[in-house]
C-alpha cells in the first residue's frame, strides 16, 4: 500500500508541480500506468497504447479549442 501511495503522490501533486504537467493529464497517465503494470512480463499491447495516446491528443485540442 505505501508504493500506490508514493506513486499517487508523484503523480498528482509533483509532476504537475515540478514537471508542469497539466493536472487533466494525470488520470490518463495512471491508466497508462496499469496497463503496463498488468501487462506480463511488461508485454504492452501497442493498439491499446496508440488508442489512449490518441485520445490524451484530442483531449488536449479540445481543450485548447474551449480556451
């Protein structure tokens, strides 16, 4: 329980602080995160991945369109 507690911690409160990466991003990011992690033995399925980097990319023209 303490790694999924420091690993939450980087990801919600220091990579958007430090690395100035936008707050919206990060559930992605965890998702991203437990796809790689149950993968075994950290065998990714690239179509999956391509579909989830597709949709950060829209996400962040949508968002841009909105401003």
């Amino acid at each position: 329980m303490k790694l999924e507690e420091t690993i939450n911690m980087i990801l919600d409160v220091e990579l958007p602080l430090f690395r100035k990466i936008e707050i919206a991003y990060v559930p992605k990011i965890k998702k991203l995160l437990s796809i790689i992690a149950e993968s075994s033995p950290f065998m990714l399925k690239i179509q999956i991945l391509c579909i989830y980097i597709m949709e950060i990319r829209l996400m962040k023209e949508m968002s841009e369109k909105v401003f």
